[in-house]
C-alpha cells in the first residue's frame, strides 16, 4: 500500500476526471467507468469514487459504494445468531474496485480498498450497515478480498462480505 505520503488521492467522481483511458483489462469495469458511473452518481444509485495522481485528472483506479441489504439466513449461522432477528440487515455495498493495468503492482488495489472499507465504516456510524459486501468477478478477485478477511456468504460463494466490526479493528482510533 502506498505510504501515509502519498502522491495518490481519492476523490468522487466529477466531471474534471478524465476516464477515457482507463483500461484495466476487464471490458464491463472499463465501459461502467467511462459510460455509467457518473449517471450512478447523479441519480444516486452508486457512489463512485476515483483515484488520482494530482495535479492529473486522470483516472488511475476506482470503486463504487452504494447501500443494500443481505438476508440473514445468508450469513454463517455462528454470525446470524449474534444478530436481531430481522430478515433482512443492512449492508455496504462494494460494487466495483478497479486499477489502471498501467498502476498494477503498486498496492492500489490495496489502497482502494483500504481508503472505501474506511469511508464504509465513517458511513455506518451514521447510517446503520453490519458489513460490507463485494460480488467478486472471478477467483482472483475472490482471492484478494479473502487475503483482507472477506468471508462467503452461505449460498453465494462469490458474494463475499466483512462484518463491521472487523472492518472497525482494520482502523483503530
């Protein structure tokens, strides 16, 4: 992960960020940057979030952040006792996390990931959210959130997701 002082930011989404050519190799992730994300933002359904090298504009990476709920009876049964008894409980959603092939190798993924399990957390002490979830796009991807403590929900092996409070112990005050 990049140091404390970093060259890197993040930032929203805003119409001065170049996403043109941003290329991560994953055609979907590529087109909902440059096509999608910044109509997510404005009507409010995802929250992107981007990443810079200032004083450029261009997009380096990204993720995407928007509220849901999972079921319970999804959850580990060790973890849904600990829980009301609601059907339904809130959650984050982190709906998409991508870096440029050119910054590959750097952390940033790491970086992102960090920089929205954090902001996750200064969201749920306002607004309710047990977990943060990620539907991850293949076994890599898997991979590198189960590396950070990400766990399957029972009947979605791709659907992975960190309770709160192990998010909280990633970022002690």
């Amino acid at each position: 992960m990049p140091s404390p002082v970093t060259p890197y930011r993040i930032a929203p989404l805003g119409k001065v960020h170049d996403r043109g050519n941003f290329a991560c190799g994953s055609e979907p992730l590529d087109r909902y940057l440059q096509q999608q994300a910044r109509q997510d933002a404005e009507k409010r359904v995802a929250a992107p979030f981007v990443l810079l090298e200032p004083p450029s504009r261009q997009v380096l990476g990204y993720y995407t952040l928007s509220a849901s709920i999972i079921t319970a009876d999804a959850l580990p049964a060790d973890l849904a006792k600990k829980l009301p008894r609601y059907p339904q409980l809130p959650v984050t959603l982190l709906g998409r996390l991508a870096v440029d092939q050119s910054r590959r190798g750097k952390g940033l993924g790491e970086f992102l990931l960090l920089d929205a399990l954090h902001r996750s957390l200064g969201a749920a002490a306002e607004i309710a959210a047990m977990a943060v979830v990620v539907d991850a796009k293949d076994t890599p991807a898997a991979a590198f959130y189960r590396h950070y403590g990400f766990m399957a929900l029972q009947r979605q092996p791709a659907r992975l997701f960190l309770p709160m409070k192990a998010v909280a112990a990633l970022f002690p005050e």
